[in-house]
C-alpha cells in the first residue's frame, strides 16, 4: 500500500510541480513540504499547523483535501506506537524517598521570597500614595485662605483714602480679566493635537487565541513570516495596503482602525486578507487548478 508521503510525491511529480512552486503559492517553507512527503513528522511545528499544511498542499495540487488529512492521521497515528516505550522509561518519576525525610526541601524558598518583596512594595506605594492624598487638601485649604485675606487686606488699605474719589479698584477689576485670557489660550494652544483620525495612516491589530502561523506585508515590505505563540497581539500600520496571510485563520481576532471584524475563516484554515484605505478587499479569482496529463 502506497504511504501518505509517497503519494502526494507521487501527485506533485505527475503534474510536474515543484515544491518551490507549492512554496510561493501557499507561503510554506519548502523544509516543511519536504518533510511532509518524507514523513518526517517530526520536524513540522505540530498541532494544528500540520492539519494546515496538509490541506494547503493539497488544495494546490488538486487532490482531495479531507482525503489527504485522513492519510496524514493515519500515517502520524502508525508512527507514534515506536516512540512509546522511550517516552515511557524517560517519563518514569523517580523514588521521593529522602523527600519525605526532608520537609524542610518542601518549603518554596524563592515564591516566598517573592511574595515578601511585593508586599513591602506595595506598603511603600500605599504609603506614598496617602502622603499625596493628604498634601493635596492642604494645598487646596491655604490657597483658599489666602484668598480670603487678600480682599480684606485691600479693604483696609482703601479705607483711609475714602474721601477721595479712587478709580484704580476698578481699574485693576477690568484689567485681571483679560490678563487672564492669553494664559487660557496658551494653555489650549499648547495641547497636543489629535493627530490620529487625520494620519491617513491604517491600523490592523491581530490578537492570537491559539497558535498561528503569520505572513505579514505593509506597503510591500514584508515584516512577518513566523510562528506566533498565543496568547498574543500585534498592531500593524501601514499608508496604503496590509496583506496578511495566515496558517489558522479561525484563531485570530482581528481589528481595522479600532473596529472589530468578525472572524474570517474557520480553525487550521490557511488563507490570505488583503486591507486597504477602504478596509478589508475582496479575494482575488482564484487561479484555474491544473489539468493532470
């Protein structure tokens, strides 16, 4: 019977195609192509992203995709019974005998150690945090008081000039006022301006639920091609276009300038979104599959 990498192989080479070719088209390192038709399980990154590839590869060549998913299971499930009996005897825990006599071994040294240092820094954070909170009321309480005394103050001086008529209070009433605009409109011309909405610039945030394979090009620059371990995020801007392709579509969340787009494909689905000014861009007609000979 025909095994799983002979097969696809044997499928690749009838329609006289590359791997190279299968790597440019459906962005996947030809050492991962090569290993998939040696069978060499083991050096693909594992999980969902071997299901991904498979069917990748075999969208490419034509062939059925549920099919070659189901070889590669079986083919992965044949394999796995010859490395059981190492893993078992590596896995075996050893005797705790002299555990048992040393309780003293069992005492976590070093999270107790850590939980002494975040309990005195969060004491001298509280205690800063009340020195502040109490300094503030002062302040407020002597400026008030201050102010209170500075209009007796000028009444008393005032009061021995009464008989003569005295214009300057009122003088200095009109003149306060506009002295204080200028300062409110520095103060307002000095605020940074809100430069966000009128960048011109996208955004795309991608946050990873479960592992994923990522190809990312802005501008036509390409600033990804790796594995990226969830849980995580990452913000990409760009001015005229984002391509982003990606080896388990289902797993990502993705937001365009702020706002949440619902999911775009389904889990271990390799597929590739183009985002421009306008936002997400329909998928290019997808080219005629090969005629086998």
């Amino acid at each position: 019977m025909e095994s799983f990498g002979a097969r696809l192989k044997r499928e690749r080479q009838q329609r006289k195609i590359e791997l190279d070719d299968i790597s440019a088209s459906t962005k996947i390192s030809t050492r991962f192509l090569r290993a998939l038709e040696e069978e060499q399980f083991d050096k693909l990154p594992g999980g969902i992203f071997n299901k991904g590839f498979v069917r990748a590869y075999a969208h490419y060549l034509g062939i059925d995709e549920g099919q070659a998913i189901a070889d590669y299971l079986a083919a992965v499930a044949a394999s796995q019974p010859q490395a059981q009996p190492e893993s078992a005897t590596e896995l075996t825990p050893p005797p705790k005998p002299e555990e048992e006599n040393h309780p003293a071994a069992e005492i976590p040294w070093g999270v107790l150690a850590l939980a002494l240092l975040v309990i005195a820094f969060g004491f001298a954070a509280w205690g800063f945090y009340s020195r502040e909170k109490s300094a503030k009321p002062a302040r407020v309480v002597s400026s008030s008081v201050h102010d209170r005394k500075t209009p007796a103050a000028s009444q008393g001086t005032a009061a021995p000039s009464a008989p003569t008529p005295s214009p300057q209070p009122s003088a200095t009433e009109s003149i306060h006022p506009p002295a204080q605009e200028p300062v409110a409109l520095s103060a307002a011309s000095s605020a940074p301006p809100n430069t966000s909405a009128a960048s011109g610039r996208i955004v795309l945030l991608i946050k990873v639920r479960e592992d994923s394979w990522l190809w990312i090009d802005a501008d036509g620059k390409p600033l990804m091609n790796d594995l990226m371990v969830a849980p995580a995020e990452k913000a990409v801007e760009a001015e005229k276009e984002i391509v982003l392709r990606a080896g388990n579509m289902g797993a990502l969340d993705i937001s365009f300038n702020g706002k949440k787009l619902p999911s775009q494909g389904d889990y271990g689905e390799v597929k590739t979104l183009t985002f421009g000014a306008d936002g997400l861009q329909p998928p290019p007609p997808k080219p005629a599959a090969p005629v086998p000979q």
